[in-house]
C-alpha cells in the first residue's frame, strides 16, 4: 500500500488493502474485521506515513473527524505520544515514544508468529492495545500476556481493551524480564526495537518457542527476526523476514554525546589522523546497508553534520567515548577526506563491513539470521555457521 486511505474507509476497506497486498492472511482476517483499529486509537493523533520519514500534525476526532477515520484505516504509523509522555500541546514533540503500529507490519509480525490454538504468548510493548486485542481474540484472553513499562499507556491499553470486550493480561513492567508468572509461553512478539534479545525471553519459553522481534543495530537500521529457541531456553536460531522502524525499547536506547566529548574540546581535526577513501558516505546511509555494517562494526553510531548543496560531514562515534572518525561528502567528488582517532579506526571498520557485503554480492535481508545466547548475539549469512565478520 502507499500508505493513502482504502476506498472503502473502515474495517473491510483496509482489510481488503492488505490481503490484496499479501500482508494479511485468511486466518488473520476475522480476528482483523471484529477487532477494529479505531478502537484503540486515541482521540489526538499525528499521523507518519509508510516508510516512517514523515510526522505530520495533529489530527482531532472531535474537531475534524473525517481525517482521524481516514487516518485510521489508513496503512500508515499513528503517533500517540511523544518524548516519555513528557510533551504538551499539539505540536510535534522530540521523539515519538508510543504509537499504533503501521496495520502492513502489524499483520505481517503476527504471520510470522504462527501462531496455534491454545498457543500462550507474550507480548512486549503493550502501546494502544490493538495488537494484544488481535491475539486475544484469536487465542482468548487468558492466553494472551502484555507487558507495557509506562503506566499511563497500560491504563489507556487496558480501557481500549475493556471497550472491546477483550481481556488478556496487561502487566506494567520492564518487558526485558518478561513476565514468568505466565510463562512458560510458545510465542513471544516485541512491538519495540532491539538491540539485545533478553535471556529471560529464552528461559521463560517453550520448547520450539517462536520469538519475533524488531532487531537493530547502535549503528543504523532494523528488521524483524524470527527465532526459533530451543528445548533448554538456552539458544533461538533464525532469519529475518524484513526491514522495520519501531521505537527502540526504552532501556536499551542509546546515548547520542555531543560533538566536544569526543574531540575533548580541542578543535577538529583534534588528534585525527588524515587519509582519503573513494567509498561515498552516501553509499552508506540507505536503512538496510546501515544494518549490515551495523552488525558489523558493534559500539558504534553516527550523525551527519550538513551544509550547504548537498555537501554533509559524516561523524561516526564509538559508544565507550574513546574513538571518531569523519568523513567529508561533497558533490561530483569521487575521493573523499577522512580523519579518524582513538583506539578504533572506525571508518576502517564502516568501510570493511561495507565492502564484505559488496563482494558477497549484496545480500538482502533474506539471507542473514541470528543465534542467540545468553552471552551473545551472532549474526550470520546463509547459515549460523558463517557469521559476518565483525570487530571482537
């Protein structure tokens, strides 16, 4: 879909949409009709649009209750909340911190569920409710566990769930520890971004456990999972089934330091050692290559510092504070100035990832998986036992 409102703007309409995309699939689709998006969409919404780009304003119910329907059943993200709950008004906040997920990856996460009857799940990141509400009605409630940490989002999931006549389990916790009361559980969805996949998930899963999760990388970039964990709850193995862009779980957000803490105040270029590469930055920066060198070159992130006609500086960070690198875009160059300090050398390291997934002919998402451990993550291509090469 182009993220733009069915014909028919309701349920059915948008139903249709995504079973003609493929998304949704003919044993999704009753629990999709009766549990309906508009219950658990607020009155005050701003709406994105399908590649997640774009915030636009705030849309009334009360003040303009066309928009909000045709935002609605639109397959478009709706921001519910911005900054922790902390922002007032109806201007854009800093940072969205809850929404109603794009209907095209809420049906395509719970495809890859596969889910069974008498299935018991968890889900992590409760946010409006709808998701939770789809799987209680095609499971039954007592089947159905959400975890949400911010109290005042579980409160408004729970009134939208009673609204609907629908009652799993809503718990206010931190969704890393999961929740062992219920468990064990056969299925485990996050709606919330990872960096890490939490020990305690593969411990309080069944044998055979199906876990899909929104998985990124500190450098850039995000795709769904889906991991099958085995019978000790000691290791999930599995591929990605495609790209995402969900709101990293809050305890694992990363640290964005200022410039000056890694220069240490002196002027760049600092301590940086000059050198020169004809790999553009630009050739970097798409969602799915900033995946790969990602989980490539761990600890790392960077910031685009941008001028005037299209020309930009590409700062990339170490998380520890002890490495940079930078790299100068201009256009119609085809060599580009680098300088890099510390420890690492770090554009080395973007620029080895980068190259490793050229010469293997540039895989698509399709082709990598994970192995998950309590004590670590292993990315792989084609197989777990060949794992993208990466720094120690």
């Amino acid at each position: 879909m182009n993220g733009e409102a069915p014909e028919e703007v309701g349920p059915r309409g948008l139903a249709s949409a995504l079973v003609t995309g493929g998304a949704l699939r003919s044993d999704w689709l009753p629990s999709f009709e009766a549990v309906p998006r508009e219950l658990f969409v607020p009155d005050r919404i701003w709406p994105g649009i399908a590649n997640g780009t774009k915030q636009n304003p705030v849309v009334h119910r009360s003040k303009d209750p066309e928009a909000w329907r045709n935002a609605v059943y639109s397959d478009i993200p709706l921001t519910t909340q911005w900054d922790d709950g902390r922002h007032e008004g109806d201007g854009l906040g800093s940072v969205p911190s809850s929404s109603s997920s794009m209907p095209t990856m809420v049906v395509s996460m719970l495809r890859d569920l596969s889910v069974r009857p008498g299935d018991r799940v968890l889900e992590i990141g409760t946010g409006t409710g709808w998701n939770a509400g789809l799987l209680a009605h095609r499971l039954g409630g007592p089947n159905v566990v959400s975890i949400e940490f911010d109290p005042d989002v579980a409160r408004g999931a729970r009134e939208n769930l009673r609204r609907a006549g629908l009652a799993p389990t809503v718990v206010e916790a931190d969704g890393r520890a999961g929740w062992p009361t219920g468990a064990p559980y056969d299925r485990i969805i996050a709606t919330c971004s990872l960096l890490e996949i939490p020990a305690a998930w593969l411990e309080q899963s069944a044998p055979g456990a199906v876990i899909v999760a929104p998985f990124g990388t500190e450098y850039g970039g995000e795709q769904i999972v889906r991991l099958t964990v085995n019978g000790e709850g000691t290791r999930a193995v599995g591929g990605f089934t495609g790209g995402s862009a969900f709101m990293r779980i809050r305890q694992q957000r990363t640290e964005r330091p200022p410039f000056d803490e890694y220069l240490h105040r002196v002027p760049w270029p600092a301590d940086g050692v000059r050198s020169t590469t004809t790999l553009s930055p630009r050739d970097t920066g798409e969602w799915f290559r900033q995946f790969v060198i990602g989980l490539g070159v761990p600890g790392a992130f960077w910031r685009a510092e941008r001028y005037d006609r299209d020309a930009y500086t590409l700062w990339i960070y170490s998380r520890d504070k002890q490495s940079w690198a930078s790299v100068d875009h201009e256009r119609d160059r085809t060599e580009y100035e680098v300088y890099q300090s510390g420890p690492r050398r770090l554009w080395d390291e973007v620029e080895a990832a980068y190259r490793w997934w050229d010469d293997q002919g540039r895989p698509e998402h399709d082709r990598f998986g994970l192995t998950v451990t309590p004590d670590a993550h292993t990315a792989w291509l084609d197989r777990p036992d060949n794992p993208v090469p990466g720094r120690d």
